[in-house]
C-alpha cells in the first residue's frame, strides 16, 4: 500500500522544498498534477489549484521504495510556480502538460508549451469552467482560403428532415 | 518522421535534427492521440470510467481496470474477497504477457524478422481468446467493478489456461531462437538506445526499462497489491540498459508472468462452483416467509428463481464482488423479493444517487507494461470522480527519448523506439 506523506507548502517556496527533499535522498519525481477545487463542495478551500508533486526514495541497488511525499502547493487564480526541472528533467513534461490542461504557469525554465493539445488550442481543458462539449475556433490557413480537400475546415450541416 | 509512420507504434510526432546520418537534436510532440480521458472521468460515474480506462493501455488493458478500481477502493476504504483478489491478478498477468508479446513482436518486425512477429502475434491471438472467455471481450474489457470483479471465471478457465500457456511458451520459445542469438538482430539492437541508471531515475522511468538499466524496482515487489506477495517469482534485471537488454527483459517477464497465473489456479479459494444446493430456497418460499413476518431469515437464504428472469443470478457473485450494499447492486432475487434490496437497487441506479465515495484523495499505482500505473483519484463525496489523473507509465520515457536518440544514427530509432514500448492510449489518454 503506497502511503505518501503528505505535507503543503507555499507556492512561493516550492522550490526550495522540493529541491531540500532531493536533497535528502528522494531521487525520483513521481508525478506533477493539479486539481482546480473551484467546484469542490470543500469549505476549506482558500486557492482555486492545488498542485501535488510526488517524489520518491528509491534505492537503486534493492529497488525498494524508501517512502514518498506528496507536497501540495495551493496556487490562487493566475498561478505561476518555479519549475523544479533543474532538479529532475521528467519534470519537464509534467509542467508542461499542467500549465496545458490547467494554466498553471513555471518560471525557471525554457518556454512553456503546450504538451497535449496544439498550440492554438484556446483555453485550458481540464478546468472546471471548460465545458466538455465547447467548440474550438476553426484553424487554417492564414490567407483565409480554403483548401483543394472538400472537408477542411467545413462544419457540416445536420441533417434536415425535410 | 510524422504522426502516420509505419514504425511508430501510434502517433507521435519525431523531429529529427540531423548531421548526415547522426541524430543531434530530437523534438518529440505527443498529443495526436488526446482523448480527453481525465475530463470525460469527471462526467461519470465511478463505475463508468471503467470502460475509459480500457482504452488508456489499450494492448493490457486488464491492467488499467485494475489500476483505477484499487484507487477507488483505496480512497473508499474497501478490500475485495479473495477470490476476486485471484481474478485481478490472472487478469493483470495475461493482459502483462499480451503487452510484451505486441512490445517485442512490433519491434521485431520493424527490424525486418517478420517471422518472430507472426509467431508471437499468433500466441497473442491465443491469449486474446482467453481474455474473451473471462470477461467477455478482447480488449474492450472493462472486467473490474468498484468492489470486486464483474463476474467469476468459467468452469474451464484453469484446463484451457494450461493449453495456451503451452502454445504461448513454445511461441516463445521459437522466436528466442530466432531473434536472440540473430548476428543482424544484435548488430541492430546491442549497445543502441542505452541509458544509465542515474537518467533513468531522474527522468521518473520505471517498469522494463528501468529493470534493464540495473535498478530491480517492480511495484509488485516494492508495493504488494492484491495477493502478489503470495506468489514466487523473479524480477529480471539487466545491466546496460540498451534495447537488447530490455529485448530480454521483456521476455523473461513473460514466464514470470504465466507462472504467476499459474501459482493463482493453485491457490485461489474456491469459488461459486461449490455451494450447496440446500442453501436455496425456492422464490415462493421466500417471499411467503417475508410476508407473514420471518424476516429474520430472508438474509441466509437465496431464491431459487426460475432460468427465465432475465439476469438471475445466486448471490450476485460474493466470491468475487464485495458485498457492501453500498458499492454494489444486490442480487436479483433480492431485488425481486425484499423492499431492501429493491431500495438498494434503486439508490444505486438513479440519477444522481449511485456509489458514493467519501470526500478525500488518494494516489495507489499498479505494475503496467510500462511500469508504474498511478491513479490519482479526487472525490467530492458525490457519485462522480472529482479528479481522476493517470501517471502514464511511457510518458516520462518519451520524455527521456531526446536524450536516449542524441548521437545515435538514423536507423537507432526504429529498435530504440520500439523497445520504448509507447502506446499512445497511455501517453496521450
């Protein structure tokens, strides 16, 4: 049974006690993720995302896990972190992919993309105020025309009964 | 080398920078695949994600059911009887094997053997036949329920498991001729694609790849679930962590693997097959005894029901399925017969009502094909996942292809890549 410590930490210091947890052995980022709590029935909630990082202790030479510790970090509205990917490039990606489905911004680090959606995706998905069923403004090319394939770009009409 | 590539298993998206033939620089877009898995997870019900999970790993995908439902239990607090304990574990085990035979017979057809291919594919044909006897589906499995498993194994599971695991070994068996001691399979797959230890763990890899790299972390070992510290078997381990060693890794994962599943027909605890006929009663029986008043009773006994009432069955499987009334459905007779198990069925299946999970978060991970399969699971006490977040086993790997491919040839991507193991089910969700 994984049973991961949990401990909070500011947003403002993240980075610090992340890279003193490396410090003390825990070697291997687990999994950076957030969750957006503004639909939570939760009386307690203060900031709109909490971010979990998971590290692990593991020893290379028995491959058994020494224990593990989630740090939340609670980010408010425009939520911008310093990125822990000089402390483990995996995390890289996982930032990536949080400021891509969340808009949670790293500093620190080279320019932030998008992982998952294209870059002209507008919004952050896995938002509570993203419908699940929102359309995307069309993308084509700039001069506007459309191309020789009959299907680019054209919503197609439903059916109509007549 | 674009997203529809003959030799990318998926697509993805590989921006080769190059000096000649050297690799200097690589960019690797993922996300053609995006499926929104963890928004739809939000807009069902505990057990509709299920279906969704199948389609994440979708060459084990056994493995995932497994994986999202032990998060749910471990967030509500609940343990499976034994014997479903058992299924989940053949289950895992077969889908782990199919996993490794797709991994090493794609790989090795990109390399040209299209023997070794057909030979494993074939073997994985077998288990897939297997798969649809146990839960009623090839890959589309959804076999796991939040409290147990959706139904017990047929009465033949055990004898027809023994026949494929013969098939499968000897399948096993005639491509290692074929591929291991290959002069032109090594050439290509020796000394490429090699990481060490330190990269690996500090990119967040486990799984086959990181077994062959040296470090023996196997969740199943680590963080026994469900019943697998009964079971003896060996974890392999490489030593240089390049395409060749995680080759054998694989397949040594394989007899790992069918000897697990065939340690859980030794043990595992019997199951509806034996229970005794004189704890039926007939259904007239029951419900006269409910009428004038022997209520106390009506919990001990079963309705013999007639074959005709459309989906009958004894005791909705308590070998397999919790019993906890608020997890899961009661048996039809009960929902039949008694005001209590009508009212469980309805609270169940009405809108809005349904299983609720305690308001909390909980992280618990299985061993993928890949490696560590986490779900993070986020609950709002309501009958939908509040978050569901999978820790794709193969994205903090394609995360570390950049470096893994730096200096290599051209020709180094096909075996590094496929020995990567990606399925894009996972990676992209």
């Amino acid at each position: 049974m994984i049973t991961p410590e949990l401990r909070r930490a500011e947003a403002a210091n993240n980075f610090e006690e992340l890279k003193a947890l490396k410090e003390q052995g825990y070697n291997v980022l687990v999994d950076i993720t957030a969750v957006d709590y503004s639909a939570h029935p939760r009386s307690a909630i203060v900031q709109r995302f909490d971010v979990v990082y998971q590290v692990m202790k593991l020893d290379p030479a028995t491959g058994q896990d020494g224990g593990r510790v989630e740090v939340h970090c609670a980010v408010g509205e425009a939520p911008v972190l310093r990125s822990v990917m000089s402390v483990w490039p995996g995390a890289d990606w996982l930032e990536r992919e949080v400021w891509d489905m969340f808009g949670v911004g790293f500093v620190d680090r080279p320019t932030i993309k998008r992982l998952l959606m294209y870059e002209e995706f507008v919004g952050h998905p896995l938002r509570k105020d993203y419908p699940i069923a929102k359309r995307q403004p069309l993308i084509g090319p700039e001069s506007g025309e459309l191309a020789d394939s009959p299907s680019f770009n054209v919503v197609r009409p439903t059916i109509k009964y007549d | 080398m674009g997203p529809a590539h003959p030799a990318m298993h998926g697509v993805v998206r590989l921006i080769l920078e190059l000096e000649g033939e050297k690799i200097v620089h690589t960019d690797v877009e993922i996300g053609y695949l995006h499926r929104a898995f963890e928004k739809h997870a939000e807009a069902e019900t505990w057990n509709n994600v299920i279906p969704w999970t199948d389609r994440l790993n979708y060459v084990s995908p056994l493995i995932n059911n497994v994986g999202y439902a032990l998060a749910v239990e471990k967030l509500a607090g609940i343990t499976i009887p034994e014997r479903g304990q058992y299924l989940r574990v053949i289950a895992s085990e077969i889908s782990r094997v199919t996993d490794h035979l797709t991994c090493i017979g794609a790989s090795a057809m990109e390399l040209g053997a299209f023997t070794a291919f057909l030979y494993l594919i074939k073997a994985r044909e077998y288990l897939y036949q297997l798969v649809d006897q146990l839960t009623g589906a090839r890959i589309t499995t959804s076999y796991t329920r939040v409290g147990g498993v959706k139904a017990d194994m047929p009465e033949d599971f055990a004898e027809k498991c023994k026949t494929v695991f013969r098939q499968v070994r000897e399948a096993v068996v005639d491509t290692d001729k074929l591929l291991t001691k290959n002069r032109i399979f090594m050439d290509r797959v020796d000394g490429t694609g090699a990481m060490s230890k330190e990269d690996a763990l500090a990119y967040g890899i486990t799984g086959p790849f990181l077994r062959s790299t040296g470090v023996p972390y196997d969740v199943r070992r680590a963080h026994p679930y469900l019943v697998y510290d009964r079971f003896d078997f060996e974890v392999p381990v490489g030593t240089k962590g390049d395409n060749f060693d995680r080759y054998l890794c694989r397949f040594a994962e394989i007899e790992q693997s069918l000897r697990i599943v065939e340690q859980c027909f030794v043990q595992m605890p019997k199951g509806k097959h034996s229970l005794e006929p004189k704890e039926m009663k007939d259904a007239f029986e029951y419900q006269d005894e409910g009428k004038h008043g022997d209520t106390a009773l009506l919990a001990k006994y079963k309705a013999k029901v007639d074959q005709t009432l459309q989906g009958g069955q004894r005791g909705d499987r308590p070998d397999v399925l919790t019993q906890d009334p608020i997890f899961v459905m009661p048996a039809k007779e009960d929902a039949y017969g008694s005001i209590e198990g009508l009212m469980n069925h309805f609270e169940l299946v009405m809108w809005s009502w349904g299983i609720k999970i305690p308001a909390g978060e909980a992280y618990s991970a299985v061993e993928g094909g890949n490696g560590e399969l986490g779900f993070h699971v986020v609950s709002d006490g309501s009958d939908r996942p509040y978050r569901v977040r999978c820790r794709p086993p193969c994205l903090y790997i394609m995360a570390a292809l950049p470096q893994l491919l730096k200096g290599s040839w051209v020709a180094d991507v096909i075996p590094t890549f496929g020995s990567v193991n990606m399925i894009a089910g996972e990676l992209d969700r």
